[in-house]
C-alpha cells in the first residue's frame, strides 16, 4: 500500500529529524486513504529526491509496516480501487500496461519483490536507502537513473540495468 500526501503541521514534533516527521505523515496518510491504524514499528525503507527538471521538488520517504487485521475503508475522495498484491503482482500488472507505477514506486516494489513475505521485509529492514533522481533521454525513451542503476521506461516492460555489472 502506498499511500501519498505530504507532512503537514500535524506531523511535525519539535525536535524530530525529517524522516520522524515522514513516518507520522505517512501513518497518518494510510488512516486517512484505507482506515488502517498503523500501531507497529514503520522502518524507513528509502529516501527519494527528485530530478531538477520536476515543476515540484518534494522528498517522497516510504516506509515497511505490518498491516493490521482491520478491513479496508478506502476514502472515495482519495482512493479509485483497493487490492492486496504481492510486488511481484504488481510489476506484473505495469508490465502489461494494466496499471501505472512511478519510477520511485516501481523501485520499491522491484526491491521488495526478493522477499517471500512481508514479515521477511520487515525483518530485513535497516538503514533506508537515498535515492537522488537523474533523468537521461536516450533514443530508447526516458531513463531514470541513481548512481549506477538505470530504470529504462521507454516501453513496458520497464528494465532494470545495474551500469556497474553490466560494464
């Protein structure tokens, strides 16, 4: 689940750092759009800036949280469709062009589909990953890259290449 919006006023506690601020806007954001109450631990997962050429440059920040055994309540303001896929699943449902990723959300996903449960991600959780956006025009279409990874997103399926093992 990924829910979006940004830390408002609310969020903010004096003396917290910018990703303590990120994690109660992002609890508070999935309460809002899906009516779960996140309660657990929410380990920052990655950090992403984007590229200079964005109109609006906002840090998007996601976090892991085990989700609690609570049904759904979308906002129909906020939310168009709810579904529990596993990453895996939804790479796939980009891959045929049924759904729309963004590159920082396909990452994300891409990532966490090595794992075989939530559980295991969340085990597996350290140190959040940063990610500064470069975009790259090829004659292949729109590459967006971070250090030596390259997202070509020019036709579906998107490809993931790592630079520094392909040579």
């Amino acid at each position: 689940m990924f829910p979006g919006g940004k830390v408002e006023t609310g969020d903010r506690s004096p003396g917290a750092d910018e990703q303590d601020d990120a994690r109660r806007a992002g609890a508070r954001e999935t309460s809002e759009e899906v009516g779960l109450s996140i309660t657990g631990p929410m380990p920052a997962l990655s950090r992403w800036q984007p590229p200079r050429e964005a109109p609006v440059r906002i840090r998007t920040w996601f976090f892991l949280a085990e989700a609690p055994d609570a049904p759904l309540s979308p906002s129909p303001g906020e939310v168009a469709d709810v579904a529990w896929v596993t990453p895996s699943e939804a790479l796939r449902r980009h891959a045929a062009g049924e759904w729309m990723l963004y590159p920082p959300t396909w990452m994300t996903l891409h990532g966490l589909s090595r794992f075989a449960s939530a559980r295991d991600a969340l085990d597996a959780a350290g140190t959040a990953e940063m990610f500064a956006t470069r975009i790259e025009r090829t004659e292949a279409g729109t590459v967006f890259a971070w250090g030596s990874l390259r997202l070509e997103t020019g036709a579906l399926p998107w490809r993931l290449v790592d630079i520094d093992r392909t040579g």
